[in-house]
C-alpha cells in the first residue's frame, strides 16, 4: 500500500472501491447535458481520475481524451480503458487540438484555489473548445454554506475493506473564510500501519460569482442548477427539470464557448 501524498488517488483501485458509480451515473449525466444542449461527439474530460467516466463515453460513441495531474490514475485509466490518457496540470495543459466539450466533474474544478488559478484554467478550456462547444462542470456549491452547517458539524468517520483490509477515515471540514477555501482534514487507519493524515482544500464559488468568472472568460452560461445531477439525493433523468434555487450542495454549469 503505498502512502503517499493521497491515499486514495496513489490507490486508484481503493478509490473506485470507496467511490463506487456502478451505473455511470456521472458519465450518463454528461451524456444527457451534452445532448440536451446540443454538443458534439469530441470530448475533454478534465480530472479524469480512474477514467471511468472517459471510458464509459468512450464506449458510447465519443472520442474522449481524459486529463489528470496524477501519474497513478492516468498509468491506472490507461490499463482498464480505451479512452486516450494524458498527465497535465488543470492551469497550465496545452493539448494542440480542440473539442465539442469540456468536462470537469466532482468538485475538480474548486482545486484552483486563487482567482489567477481559476482565470488560467478557464482560459485554458475556452482555447481547447470548439467556437460554440460547451463547458460542463459539477462541484460543490459555496452558496450552501451560507447558514448551513450540516457538512461542518463534528468529525465523520467510514471504513471500507478492501483486498481483505479495513481501512478507516476519519474527516473533519471547515471554512478558511479568508481564503474562500473548504478545508478537510481526513486521517486513515488500518492494521499494521500507522496513521496517515491527508489535507486538502476546494475553492468555494457563489453562483454569481461562477456566472461572472465564465463571463470575462468568453463563455455564455446557458444553464446553473442545483440539482439534478450524478452526486445529489433527487435522481438524475435525461427529462429532468433544472432546480434553479442554487441552495443545494451542488453547482452545476452548463456554458457555451463563445
């Protein structure tokens, strides 16, 4: 077992073991907006992880590239998928071709952590996309915090057996308000090994801050909801009406490169 820097994305494999998504919800979802807006077939799957949502499109009828700042996770997509695999940094890749789409799923898009982090990265997927390609993103929503506490309140702990092995985690989350970030602090346990603290941090948006990032980005939002989507409780359909309250756990955005 190795223990480096996250313990989780070093062990690709113990990561879709405490993540499940057996039905591809993410990947289903992406395809459902895609066809709802109007994309196209070429896809830019960014923080792709494991690849299982580049996979899962890949084999539905896109050509997908996924990107990853992680070694493992591109050496371990590039073993159990077809999609093609490429290691790069969210603010600074530069693949020389452009895409119908730009995908950037579970909260990847909140690890730019600063104002220059976020404009260099939005930079880089308007020049990566097609005139008229859409931007998809999915992450945690910051107007959620305002007076809710449900996700700060005490230290959750989960374990998972993996290869006969419990592993233990137990985290704890709070406001860096000065930094606008969501801070975690995650220790892990397991027999025979001594503890392991991880910390890590997301950038926490509001709504409209998001709509005016995209805007001197050269993107239209067409559409920012709170739900559905692949990580809240009401579930997903390709029908579903948008939830425009923007009070939820999740953001969504949908924008078009202009």
């Amino acid at each position: 077992m190795s223990l480096g820097e996250n313990l989780l994305t070093d062990n690709p494999a113990l990561y879709e073991h405490q993540f499940p998504d057996p039905d591809h919800v993410a990947a289903r979802w992406v395809h459902d907006i895609v066809t709802r807006f109007g994309g196209g077939s070429t896809l830019l799957d960014i923080g792709s992880g494991t690849g299982r949502d580049a996979g899962w499109l890949a084999r539905n009828g896109y050509h997908v590239v996924g990107l990853d700042s992680s070694e493992r996770m591109v050496a371990y997509a590039r073993e159990h998928h077809r999609a093609q695999f490429v290691l790069g940094d969210m603010r600074t890749f530069a693949l020389d071709r452009v895409f119908d789409v730009v995908t950037c799923l579970d909260s990847a898009f909140l690890y730019c952590h600063t104002n220059a982090d976020l404009t260099a990265f939005l930079k880089r997927c308007h020049d990566h996309l097609t005139p008229g390609g859409l931007l998809v993103a999915e992450m945690r929503n910051g107007a959620f915090f305002l007076g809710n506490t449900e996700l700060l309140d005490g230290v959750r702990t989960r374990t998972v057996e993996w290869d006969g092995v419990p592993y233990t985690s137990r985290t704890e989350l709070w406001i860096d308000h000065a930094a606008q970030l969501l801070r975690r602090r995650r220790e892990w346990t397991w027999p025979g090994a001594p503890p392991l603290v991880q910390r890590s941090a997301w950038r926490l948006l509001f709504p409209l801050e998001l709509r005016h990032l995209l805007d001197l980005a050269g993107f239209e939002v067409l559409a920012l909801f709170d739900s559905p989507g692949p990580r809240t409780d009401e579930p997903w359909s390709a029908d579903a009406p948008l939830g425009e309250a923007l009070s939820g756990d999740r953001l969504h955005v949908v924008a078009r490169r202009l």
